[in-house]
C-alpha cells in the first residue's frame, strides 16, 4: 500500500484528525523515520483502547 494512501485512510482506522494531520505533515516534510515512529505509537494507543 502506498504511504500516501495509508495517511488518508487513518481516520477510518480509528485515528484522530488531528492525528491524521499529524502524520501527513510528518510525510510531506519527508521524515519517514518520525512517520513510522508516530503511526507505531498510533497502533498501540489503538491496541490499548481495545484491551481496555
């Protein structure tokens, strides 16, 4: 899946809009290392929220 796709379907995965911003912008500044850090960090707040 592209990334830039991935970024826009973020929102339907749960994230926040602000988060959807976040990550974007991460994307369009070309910091793929702080991208991947970010939408990690998105996936175990997501994971959190289901356990809990």
């Amino acid at each position: 899946m592209e990334v830039k796709a991935l970024i826009e379907n973020l929102t339907d995965s749960g994230c926040s809009a602000e988060g959807t911003r976040r990550a974007k912008a991460l994307y369009e500044a070309g910091d793929m290392d702080g991208l991947v850090k970010y939408l990690r960090k998105c996936r175990c707040d997501l994971v959190e929220e289901i356990i809990l």
